[in-house]
C-alpha cells in the first residue's frame, strides 16, 4: 500500500440528498410535471419537491423508520415517487422499488425478503396490496399515495400520504452519512430462480448519475425535459430521477398510462427532448405515431435499452422522425448503465449504412465501467469484433454482493453479465445474446438477437423472438415466432425467403411459427424461458 501526501480539498460525501439540494437550489424553477392515476396533471418544481420530500423524511421519522431500514413503493413513475426517492435515501434509509408487474406471490417474496418497514403504494394498486398484506407480517403500514378525497375504502389501515406529509413543517436538515451507506434496493426479475436484490449506495447513484449525464451517455442538461418511459421500478428509471437533479433537467412523469396515445400527447404538450425506455414501449409509440401522421415537434433524442433495439426501429426513428436513437445495455446489477452508442468524429466520414451499422451496437463502456469478455477457459478474448464471449464488468457501480447472500458472484474482482458479446478494435460492444439465450448450432453459435433483427425489418411483422429448438444432429438449431401485423397474411415461406441473403445460410431458422402474443417480462422484454417451454417438442415442418 503506497503512503501518498493526502490531497487538501473537502472530503464531501456523494450524498443523493445533494441531489435534490443543487435543483432546487440552481434550478428551482424548472417544473417536474406528472400525470397521476387520479387522472389529471400535476405540476410542481425541484424547489417544492425538495420542500415536501423534508416533509416526507419527517413524516417517515416519526413513524419510526430508522437508518437502513427499508421502505417499500409499488408506484408509477410521478413525482411523489420522487419524492419518496429522495426523501427515504436522503434521510438514510433505502427506497426499495417493487415491480407492480410482478406476480402478488413474488411480490410478496420480495417484501419479505427485503423486510420492508412500510410499502408507499399507487391507488390503483390497492386490490394488489389487499392480496399480498396478509402474506407480509413485517410490513408496519401501507402509505396510499393519494390525498384523503381520493383515499379508497379497505379493510387495510392505510395511511394517508398527503395527510402524512400535510402534518410536517419542513424543518428537517438532511443528515450527513457515509457515502457508501445503503440507498436503493431494486430486485432482479430473475428469469430463473427466485428474484435477487442489488443494494445500491449513495457513492454508487451519484457516480452513475454523473457518468449517465455526459455528452457520450445520455447528453442531459438544463435545456433538457425528460420523459422517463422506463419506469422507476425498473433499475431506477435507469438513474434518470438523478441525473435529471444533477442537471437541473425538468422532468414529465407519465404515469400509468404508457400506450402510444397517451405518451405522445405528453410528449408534444410538455416540449420533451429526451426520452428512455424498452423497445416494446417504442413499438407501441410509433405505430400510433404513424396512424395519425404525426410528427415529434420537440423530441430530439431517445435511449432504448434493456433488450437489443431492432435496428428497423432505430431507422424508423432517424429517418421518419428525426430523432436520435442511442442504444444503450445495461443491467440491475450495474445500475443500469454499461455502454451508450454515439458515433466518433471520423465516423462521420463513412457511409451512411456503415454509420448505421455501428450506431445498431450497443455502444461504448462510460468512465466508471470497464469491460472484458472471456472464453470458456477464462482466457479475455481479442477485441476484433468477431471473437464472441462471455461479458465481463467492473466498477464503482457494478454490483459487488447480492442482498443478504453470503456468497459473491466476482470471478477474479469481475462481475459475470451473463451476456454474450463481441467488441471491436474501437471498444463498441454488441451484444449477441443472454448466455442462455444463444443458440448452439453444431458447435457454432447463433445470436438470436441477430435473427430477430432480420424479422423485425420485415414491414409486416409486429414482434418476433428466436428461441432454440432440439436437433437431433446439430443439437440445436433456430425457430422463429412471429406476431404478424394486424391484416398481414404473411406465410412461413414468405419469412424464411425474407432471410435469403441476409444472413449466412445457418442461421436461418429452421422453421417459422405464427402466434397472437410474445409473452413479456414484468419489465417488457420477451419471455423466452416461456415460449421455449412452449414449443420444447416442436417438430419442425418439412
Ligand atoms: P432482468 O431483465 O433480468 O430483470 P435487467 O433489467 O437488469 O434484468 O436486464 C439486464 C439484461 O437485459 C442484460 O443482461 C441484457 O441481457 C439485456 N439487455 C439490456 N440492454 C440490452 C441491449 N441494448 N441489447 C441487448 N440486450 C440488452
């Protein structure tokens, strides 16, 4: 250990409190407007939700919640989400974002497992609250989030939101802690096994929000307003609530009402710049966008991530809109955010389809994460943009330990992805597959997001998902299922031709399957676990 001269400057923590103190303070004024599920909109600013969530903090102290405890919330993006965001972390506590979409069985695993003192709970969410209360012995009080007009009647003693923080006068100073206190808990929706937790700090959030608002990341400034689609359950609407404070960014909040309609009222009526969210949310967007012949007025840009953005949408995006499409991957454990893609300057230079080419991968590792992948032996892997591995990442906000596990998943200081990726000799990663989503074909193997990427630029396919199915000789081979666009008459020879040419021979899907639905994840991405179970005997047509 070296003993270097100590630097003379502030030893400041990276507090979430500062947060919300720099807005309101240097941007008191820009507004953070919300669509509540009482129906109408709320508009506000940082200067009062930094007020009230003082009030909150109070409020949550004198029903005696306690350093590290934590305090549960089943709500849609708005801004008493925020406030309860700031006010639980800022007061020392941890704001443990529950997934409504989850099943009430899970839900209440999760409660548990968390030991939740009090949950905070949208309206809308109480027939789920009323099945799961009986199952959380541990939880104190459930907080309805609504005023004492639209409080519902339950057998539940709710408590009153408004009521709780109308009691309060504000007169609350946020305590200074350790940095790397707890802050946030967010659980995995784990695909397999039971959902596991990531419990992020104060240094953690604050160090994402800083590396999410760059120039390469998400651009964010003060000229910005943000309309996180991603909801705020979903690793923290991916630190936008944070990196909107640190910027002074005004924030619309849409609610529960994420159809395409309804977000593009509120896109056009609030001037928003910047937007984020799965590609599901997208697809839905611009198929109404197009039904009306609209146009974007205001947006300039949208992060999609969480699952591989089809590169027809990215170019639906560009081109019909005018909007700059960053793709971005990332993960819970990583809060969220890992790579960003933006072109180099001499990118600028290339052909606009070798731009569009790079601008499909997922991009390029922020400062504060580093990356690596590895081969089956453990050994790192070139970057040439061929090899494929497993993804490796490490950094002051990739998760070190799950909650309550005993056990890290570190390999040699690095946390596994569980992706599969190749990078190039400039860094952009793309990635393939989930490891267990890749398809092993005679040895080789086959990215299903590849192939799913050909069905989506199909102008008569709404969604598909590329699964594996058994082979008796190459062990594995691809099956396409597809949800046709409504009046579509599309044949399985007409999708197989579609491949022709557009990918190497093998990897074109062995057969084709039409469904109404692809079944989604709690958090919007495709259920491939499902539809594998599904089609586990398929035979496949000669
Ligand atoms: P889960 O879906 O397991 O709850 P996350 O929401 O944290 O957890 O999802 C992380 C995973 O989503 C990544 O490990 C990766 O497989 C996938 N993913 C995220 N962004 C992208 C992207 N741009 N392209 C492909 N896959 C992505």
């Amino acid at each position: 250990m070296a003993t270097p001269l100590l630097g003379q400057m502030m030893a400041a923590p990276l507090l979430i409190s500062s947060l919300l103190t720099h807005a309101a303070r240097h941007h008191g004024d820009t507004e953070i407007v919300s669509r509540r599920v009482e129906g109408d909109i709320h508009r506000y600013t940082w200067r009062d939700a930094e007020q009230r969530a003082r009030q909150l903090a109070q409020a949550l102290r004198r029903l005696g919640v306690s350093d590290g405890e934590r305090v549960g919330t089943l709500a849609w993006n708005g801004y008493r989400h925020l406030e309860l965001y700031y006010a639980v972390s800022g007061m020392g506590s941890v704001v443990h974002t529950v997934n409504p979409r989850l099943f009430p069985e899970q839900i209440a695993y999760i409660v548990n497992h968390a030991e939740d003192r009090f949950v905070a709970f949208d309206i809308n969410f109480l027939p789920l609250v009323e099945t799961i209360a009986p199952q959380c012995p541990g939880v104190q009080g459930w907080i309805a989030m609504t005023d004492r007009a639209h409080l519902p009647a339950s057998d539940l003693p709710l408590l009153c939101y408004e009521d709780l923080i109308a009691a309060e006068d504000g007169d609350f100073a946020w305590p200074s802690m350790d940095e790397n206190a707890a802050s946030g808990l967010c659980y995995t929706s784990g695909t397999t096994g039971n959902p596991k937790g990531v419990l992020y700090s104060h240094r953690s959030t604050v160090l994402h929000a800083f590396g999410a608002s760059l120039p390469d990341a998400m651009c964010m400034s003060a000229r910005d307003a943000v309309l996180p689609v991603v909801p705020m359950f979903h690793v923290n609407a991916w630190g936008l609530p944070y990196s909107s404070a640190l910027t002074g960014a005004k924030l619309v909040f849409p609610g529960k009402d994420l159809d395409g309609k309804s977000l593009y009222e509120l896109f056009e009526a609030e001037g928003v710049t910047f937007s984020a969210g799965v590609p599901t949310v997208w697809l839905g967007l611009l198929t109404y966008v197009k039904s009306i012949g609209g146009r974007f007025s205001t947006l300039e840009r949208t992060v999609i991530g969480g699952s591989a953005c089809p590169p027809a949408m990215l170019q639906s995006f560009e081109k019909d809109y005018g909007v700059r499409v960053i793709h971005a991957w990332g993960m819970s454990e990583m809060s969220p955010l890992g790579t960003l893609c933006h072109l180099r300057k001499h990118h600028r230079d290339l052909p606009e389809a070798e731009q569009q080419h790079i601008l499909e991968k997922q991009g390029t590792a922020i400062y504060g994460v580093d990356l690596k992948i590895v081969g089956p032996d453990g050994e790192a892997l070139p970057w040439d943009g061929k090899a494929f591995g497993d993804l490796y990442a490490r950094g002051p906000w990739v998760l070190d330990r799950y909650f309550r596990a005993d056990a890290s998943p570190l390999v040699d200081g690095w946390f596994p992805t569980g992706d599969v990726a190749t990078i190039d000799p400039e860094g952009y990663v793309q990635i393939t597959d989930r490891s267990k989503d890749v398809i092993k074909s005679g040895g080789e193997w086959i990215s299903s997001i590849d192939v799913e990427n050909v069905a989506m630029a199909h102008p008569e396919i709404h969604e598909a998902a590329c699964i594996a199915i058994r082979h008796p000789k190459w062990e594995e081979r691809p099956l396409l299922v597809v949800v046709r666009k409504p009046g579509s008459t599309l044949t399985r020879e007409d999708v197989l031709a579609f491949y022709q040419g557009r990918v190497v021979k093998w990897w074109i899907p062995d057969d084709v399957v039409f469904v109404d639905e692809i079944p989604h994840t709690a958090t919007g991405k495709m259920l491939k676990l499902k539809l594998r179970e599904k089609f586990r005997d398929f035979e496949v047509s000669t």
